[in-house]
C-alpha cells in the first residue's frame, strides 16, 4: 500500500517467527530502493512479488537495497532480486551476508565466554549451538556501500541515516526530515519494546545494548518525528508519549531486578531465571540479554555493583549513597 505522498510502498510478508509478519518499503525516486528484504521463505517470496505487482513493479525494477538492521526476517530475499546493483548498509551486517565463518566463530565464543561468567550452567549454554538454524533464513550477499550515523541514502537526498544501536549492533533508521517520517526497522516498534540483545564489539569488549537503546529512543525525541514506519506492527504517530511510555516500563522492570538483589546477591542466571522460568531454556540469548540489559541500567545509575567471584559475576546493592529512587 502507499503510505505516504512521499511514493512510500509498504510491503508486508510473513515469517516463521513469533512476532509475525515484517514490513519493507519502497522508495521511488532517482533510484527503485527496497528497504528490507524479509525472511527467506517461500511464502515471503510469493507475497513480495504479489505485492509489487500490484503496484506496478517486479523483483526485477529493484535497483538497491537498503538493510535496517542484520535479523533473519529483514535480509532474508536479498539474493531473490536480481537487478539489484548496491546494497547499503552498517559494515557490521556485511559477515552474515557473506556467511564469515570466523565471525560466526567468534561469535559464539562470545557467548559462550560471557554466559560462562553469569553463571550460566554447561546444560544450559548447550541450547547456544541453536542459533545456528536460523543461517538458513539468510540471504546471501556484499554490503557494497557503507551507511554511518549522518549519512544520506544513495538516490535519496531528503533521508538521512540515523544510528539506533540497541536492538542489533547493525542497527540504521532513515529520517526524512521535511516530512517527519522515520522508518524505524525494530527500534520503535508500536505494540512490543524491542530486546536489545547482547553482540560482541570485538573480543575484548561487548556492547551495553539496553543503554544504546535507551539513549537512541532519547535521540530520536529531538529529531522532529511525525509517523514511524516500523519493521512490525502498525504506522503510528504521538511519538513522544510513546517513547516516554517505554522508558518508564523500562525503569519499572529494573525496579523489579533490584528487589530482587535486595533480597541477596545474585548471578546474572540467578535473575534470569527468576525472570523467566521456562523461556531461558528455550530463549537464552534473548532472556539473559534482558537480564543483563537491566543490570546494564542498574549499574550506569549507580544502583548496583559488581564482583567477580570464582570466575562468574554477582552483583550486589550498591549502599551509602543516599535513598534509592526504588
């Protein structure tokens, strides 16, 4: 459908996933640009093609895309169009098109390193290996065009790039200033509060998603924003309410971690399975990314504190500082 005078198509295909159906978006203009591929599978497929159809374009009259962030069901038809020329991206995305294998290595050594330190057991950690069935909902593919926080989308001068690391390290929105209109991938999303999951920077360091988030919904409080067209779920506007309504749940869910370490110290695996006491075995990465993600928070508000004992971290209340706001 158009969603904007701005010749803005979206396209919406299934995936095999809980949140659902995912949305692209077609740009027209100097260039036919499709932001976001979908999910690799045949049912995408078939609804990308009807779709563009029935507005007048093939798979064939994709000239460029454009990748929000580096999840399965948003680059997963990238090898299906075969006119495309660029695909414009963060560099970060460019090893899982290429299936890097010494990426995905140090990848999972990542987390089997970190979890290893939260206490995670060996059975549990086991359930990693899981990760590795969603390759082949990937397509394949170069990043041959680099997009930063500032840039200008190719064929494209009224959208600007907009980092929104939080959700995914990869993670880019594109602006249109003049209209107001942000086309958010997952970083606002109108029905669900996006998981900021855990990534390795490199092999030293790891990113603090839950802080990225946060500061990147705070960033997009100044941009001017007047409709957002998420990766899912429906356009919506009233910005700022909404994302002043996340924060707050945000703030709410750390109030419950802290209470938690009130009663004693504790593992980050301690809390999450307090937390959630089924979904961690089937959902590790995404249950101890919102672990640690509260801990994050907790922490960077002086809340908390840390100490590493016989190799595995435990976190404690942080006291003498006055009355907590919890």
């Amino acid at each position: 459908m158009v969603v904007s005078k701005q010749d803005i198509y979206q396209i919406t295909v299934p995936t095999p996933f809980p949140v659902g159906d995912v949305h692209m978006y077609l740009l027209t203009g100097d260039v036919l640009t499709l932001i976001d591929t979908g999910v690799k599978t045949k049912e995408a497929w078939e609804a990308l093609n009807d779709q563009l159809k029935s507005i007048g374009y093939s798979v064939h009259d994709i000239e460029q895309v454009v990748l929000t962030h580096h999840h399965p069901d948003h680059i997963g038809l990238i090898d299906q169009l075969p006119k495309v020329q660029q695909i414009a991206a963060h560099a970060y995305i460019d090893p899982w098109l290429t299936r890097d294998q010494v990426f995905f290595e140090q990848y999972e050594l990542f987390y089997e390193h970190f979890f290893k330190r939260c206490g995670v057991p060996d059975d549990v950690r086991d359930s990693l290996n899981g990760y590795r069935g969603m390759i082949h909902y990937i397509g394949t593919g170069e990043v041959t065009y680099e997009l930063t926080d500032g840039d200008f989308l190719p064929g494209h001068a009224e959208w600007q790039v907009i980092d929104t690391k939080g959700h995914a390290q990869s993670h880019l929105s594109f602006f249109n200033k003049k209209h107001g209109t942000f086309i958010g991938g997952d970083h606002l999303l109108y029905h669900i509060s996006p998981n900021p999951l855990l990534e390795p920077i490199d092999q030293v360091e790891r990113a603090k998603p839950l802080l990225q988030y946060q500061a990147n919904l705070r960033k997009c409080l100044s941009l001017g924003i007047k409709n957002v067209l998420p990766g899912h779920g429906p356009i919506f506007s009233n910005i700022s309410s909404h994302i002043t309504k996340q924060l707050n749940e945000q703030e709410e869910r750390a109030t419950v971690v802290y209470k938690m370490i009130q009663q004693k110290p504790r593992t980050p695996f301690e809390i999450c399975q307090k937390l959630f006491p089924t979904q961690y075995r089937t959902q590790l990465v995404f249950t101890m990314s919102e672990t640690v993600g509260q801990l994050d928070y907790l922490e960077a508000d002086d809340k908390v504190k840390v100490s590493e004992e016989n190799g595995v971290l435990v976190y404690h209340i942080k006291k003498g500082l006055g009355q907590s706001k919890f």
